[in-house]
C-alpha cells in the first residue's frame, strides 16, 4: 500500500478539524456546567453572593448600618494635631518598625486575634480610631476597621492609602516599634 | 548501502498516522521490527501525560477549594487586580473556582480532555497576564492564587509556578490533538 503526501495531510487536518471542533463544545459545555453548579451551590449557601455586586468606593467603604468608613487626609491631619484620635496600623510589624505615622499604634491585621486585647486595652470604646495601611487597594485597615467595630468600638475610620498619603504630606512619622504594639 | 537505507527507513517514521517513508515521496504502513525502540518512546510520552493530567488536575482542585469555600474574599481579590469590569466580579469569584475543580477532576479522570486543555491554556494565559500587568502596575495585592486568606503577594516567583503549570498544559494539549483518540496510544502500531 503506498500513500502520498496528500494523503496524510488530508488525514491529519481530518484529525485536527474533528479535535477543533470537540475542543469548542466542551469548552462551552465545562463553562455552562460551572456556572449552573456555582449558581445553585450560592443559591443553597446561607450568606449568598449577589451575582452583580456593588463596587463603587460608596459601597465598599460603608458598615453595615450604611455610614461611611473613610476619612479623608485634611480631617484625619485635624485629629491628629488636636492629639483626639488613635492611629492603628495595620500593616505587618516589619513595615510598622520601618517607619509609621507619630504615635500609631500597631495591630498587625496577620497577628489581630494574638495582639487585640493587649494593643486596645487602654482604648475606651468611643475614642477616635483610624486605622491606615499602604496602597489604594490595600485591605487591611479596612478589614481591621470592621473588626474594631464588631469588637465594640463605635467610632473607627480608615484612611484610604494612609501612609503614602501621610509621607507625600511631611506629616510626623517615626520608626521603631512602639511600646503597645510590642510582640 | 544497505544498511544505510535501513537506518534511514527507521527515522523517517511517522507515530501519528504510524507511517514510514518507503520512498522519497511515497509512505506505507509500518512494517518491520521497530517495536522495541517505539516502545521504550512510547513508555516516556505515556509517563509525560498522565503525569501531567495529574499534576495539573491536583493543582486546579487545590486551588479551587478556599475559593469555593470564601466567595466573598476571592470577588474582593478580584476587584483589587481591577481587570474586570465591577458587573463581572461576583460573576467570576462564583465561576471560576468550580470551573477549575471541574477541570481538576476532567484532568484526573480523562474526559472531556481536549476541552478541558484548551480552557487549561485559557486560564493559565491569562492568569499570568494579569499577573505580569499587576506587578508592571507596582499594585502590592493579594495574589488569590490558591488561598483567599492575605499574604500570598504577587511576585515573580508566582509567575513562574504558573509558567511552568503551563507548559504542563502546552504538552498535553500537543500529546492530545496529536494523537488520533485524545490519548496515548499502547501501541504504535498494531
């Protein structure tokens, strides 16, 4: 039996059309199959996930009761130079020792449930808190903040991109660690 | 001269359509004792692909679980790579984790496998784009690669991991639109 080129060509494009198309159905098929099982597994879920979420800054930044969480950096300067409100940082304590805002304290958001109660102790629950960490889609002062709230403090801000903010002003900072958020 | 035109008989052997070249433009079907030689190539591309379906079925099931488990959290990561559009968000963090254990057990179990290759390649593109953009962008985020808990930031290093899986599914997706029933054939000829 002898074959040609051609003949082999045909039969491997034959082969490779065959896989292609395959290839395509079951894409769309996997694809419809995840979406039907993800949609019915949320539906069952007790905290269901809105299929089209709200993700403006309004809505991601607001508790539950609906108050706005930010605060912005000529209010939190005031606080501060009236020495009436309690910085938190919430980054890592490598970064907090590198260097933070005068007279933060540091709740690292990794170590939150180790260094909780002996970082607030001295904190009444209606003082001024704003927590800050580094960078505009940072999440940990925020997550820090809804922790404060949940633990009972009434009045906790967050300073969207803190730090940065707070170096690019020439505010006070200092290094080292500070005596309340010593490990 | 003889010999020299057996030796040239053998490498011009084709495992695909399990031809070989009797003249310059003309092949006919293997004949003749090659069997040990195929065999022994034919033993490595097996070890290769089911090797690889493993390993990469294993790492998308993995990776699948917290996300599953933590909607929430991933949609946030999501949002932080600000890729996608805000509709799209919640969309993703519910689909693309089953999407990938589907994949994972696709991958363990054989089937579907020249879809679940293509999507494999799909994904781990894409995944490495986003990636690559993310650390041009200097955004320090939470990569999201296989937990939704933070500390996992993007570096080079998690490009490479994701460089190599892909590779994994690059191999698999020649060994599977090369072969004529998507798998690895016992013999090459027969």
């Amino acid at each position: 039996m002898r074959i040609s080129y051609a003949w082999i060509f045909h039969k491997r494009f034959k082969m490779l059309k065959q896989k292609c198309l395959q290839a395509i159905w079951q894409c769309s098929a996997l694809i419809v199959l995840a979406s039907l099982l993800a949609f019915s597994i949320n539906y069952l879920r007790n905290e269901r996930l809105h299929l089209f979420g709200n993700w403006t800054p309004e809505a991601r930044l607001m508790d539950s009761s609906g108050k706005r969480l930010d605060i912005s950096l000529p209010e939190a300067k005031k606080l501060f130079l009236q020495q009436s409100v309690v910085f938190i940082d919430a980054r890592p304590q490598d970064d907090y020792e590198k260097g933070h805002i005068k007279r933060a304290l540091c709740l690292p958001w990794n170590e939150v449930d180790r260094d909780f109660m002996r970082v607030t102790e001295d904190i009444s629950p209606d003082t001024p808190i704003i927590t800050y960490c580094d960078g505009e889609t940072c999440e940990l002062s925020h997550n820090l903040a809804i922790f404060l709230l949940d633990m009972g403090f009434s009045n906790v801000r967050i300073l969207i991109n803190g730090w940065a903010l707070w170096k690019e002003e020439d505010l006070p900072i200092e290094s080292g660690s500070s005596t309340a958020g010593q490990g | 001269m003889e010999r020299r035109r057996s030796s040239h008989r053998i490498r011009q052997f084709d495992c695909r359509t399990r031809l070989i070249r009797v003249e310059y433009f003309q092949w006919a079907p293997l004949e003749g004792p090659t069997e040990k030689m195929d065999k022994k190539r034919n033993n490595l591309s097996r070890f290769l692909y089911y090797g690889s379906r493993w390993i990469l079925g294993g790492v998308f099931i993995y990776a699948s679980y917290d996300k599953i488990l933590h909607p929430a959290a991933f949609s946030k990561i999501i949002y932080n790579y600000q890729i996608l559009p805000d509709g799209l968000i919640n969309l993703t963090a519910l689909v693309l984790p089953m999407l990938e254990l589907i994949m994972g057990i696709f991958f363990w179990v054989g089937f579907w496998m020249p879809g679940t290759v293509i999507l494999s390649n799909i994904l781990l593109v894409s995944y490495i784009g986003a990636l690559i953009l993310n650390l041009a962008r200097g955004l320090d985020i939470n990569c999201g690669c296989f937990s939704t808990s933070s500390g996992s930031s993007i570096n080079v290093e998690t490009i490479l991991w994701d460089a190599a899986f892909l590779a994994l599914s690059v191999y698999l997706t020649v060994s599977v639109f090369g072969q004529g029933n998507g798998r690895v054939p016992k013999q090459v000829h027969g």
